[in-house]
C-alpha cells in the first residue's frame, strides 16, 4: 500500500462533511498545479447532461461556489434546472470528492465584488466573451475585447449583467479513497433534516 492512501472509515471523517472538505482540500496544498479545479456537471431540463471544469472559488461551509457566465450553456442549463454536481480529484493523494445539490446566483454585489478583485484582462474578457456562442475566428473575439477596452479606456470596467458567480448548497457528499486492489473506501454524507448521514459504500 502506498502510505499515501490513508484508510477512510465512517468514523475517520468529520461529522461535517464540510469540515471532511476543509482537511482534504488543505491536506492538497502543494500537492497540485490547480487544486481549485472542479468538474461541473449541469443538465437540461429534460435531463441531458453536460460537464466542464470551472474553478472553486468559495467555500464558506455552507455553500461553494464559481464564476462565469449566465447565457453560457450552464447558466442556461441551470436557468431551467438549478441542480448541480461537482467533483474534485487530487490524483496524488488518490482522493475524489462528489457534492451534489441545488444552485442559485449569488447576488450581484457579490458578484460585483468578485469581478472588481479580477485583473483588468480578465474584466475585459469576461465582458467581450459571449461564452458558448458561435464566434467566426479569434479576430472576432480579439475585436470585441478592443472594443471594451476602448469604451472603458481610463476608467473601471463594470461588471456584465451576463457574469456572476452561482453557489451550490450541498445535499449529498462522497468521499472516495484510493486504496490497493480496487478495494477503495468510500463514504457518503447524506442530508436527512437537518443532520448529515455517514455511511460507507462498496467500492
Ligand atoms: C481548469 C479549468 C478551469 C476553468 N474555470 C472556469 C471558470 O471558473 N469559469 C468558467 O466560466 N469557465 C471555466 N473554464 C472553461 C470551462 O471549462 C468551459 O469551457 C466554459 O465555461 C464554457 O462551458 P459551457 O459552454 O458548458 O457553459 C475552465 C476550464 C478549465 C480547463
């Protein structure tokens, strides 16, 4: 066994899978070139699902949450149906994380604070970028961030109407540990009230 796989048991974790989060998330410091990179998983509303990283910018213990675009296909997959999944893996620690659970827009003052924080470029960006919509080469896109640039030449560059952040609040957790043999550990937080469940799974 590697002695990097540390064996998971329902009474290892934390009763709060968001304290689980916490001490998994930390234990990845420096063991990862983008431990904030998250998989999204959204779907239609009659269910098609649909999946791409985005990055985990928030996590209060409550709710996590990321940036992007409203009218991108997530935002408009999320319009319709405000369900969400996300999942982490750190590799070297042989360590995934699923939550799943309902989203909503963060408000536009958190939104805005967000946005204000970001480098310029990246303000530009996000307001030249009508994400997920055709574009006919990189010219077009070069051309609409010079036009921003432009606009708000010498002053700050306001926040798009079409940009936020969301935040997920969870409903269901797993934590899964690498372990030989395929014979992994896993366990799962589940929501009943106001508790969280723990329970392990087979592998
Ligand atoms: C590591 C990584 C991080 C990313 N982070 C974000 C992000 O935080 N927000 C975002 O809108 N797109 C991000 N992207 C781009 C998305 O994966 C995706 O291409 C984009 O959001 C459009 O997705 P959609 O058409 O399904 O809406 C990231 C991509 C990678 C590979």
């Amino acid at each position: 066994m590697s002695e990097r796989w540390v064996p998971l048991d329902v009474s290892d974790v934390d009763p709060s899978p968001f304290v689980q989060f916490q001490r998994w998330f930390e234990d990845a410091k420096g063991e990862m070139t983008e431990r904030e990179a998250v998989a999204l998983a959204t779907a239609t509303g009659d269910g098609a699902p649909s999946l791409r990283m985005v990055l985990l910018r928030w996590h209060d213990g409550k709710t996590f949450g990321w940036y992007t675009n409203y009218e991108s296909r997530k935002g408009r997959d999320l319009a319709v149906n405000p369900r969400a999944a996300l999942l982490w893996y750190c590799e070297p620690l042989g360590r995934q994380i699923r939550i799943e659970g309902a989203v909503e827009r963060m408000s536009s003052l958190e939104s805005d604070a967000y946005f204000d924080a970001r480098p310029r470029g990246s303000q530009l960006g996000a307001r030249a970028s009508h994400q997920s919509q055709p574009l006919a080469d990189r010219d077009e896109l070069e051309a609409l961030v010079e036009a921003n640039a432009q606009e708000f030449a010498g002053s700050p560059v306001p926040r798009p109407t079409y940009w936020g952040g969301y935040r997920l609040t969870p409903t269901g957790f797993e934590f899964w540990q690498h372990r030989d043999s395929r014979l992994h550990d896993r366990v799962v937080y589940r929501l009943e009230g106001s508790q969280w469940i723990r329970e392990r799974l087979a592998p």
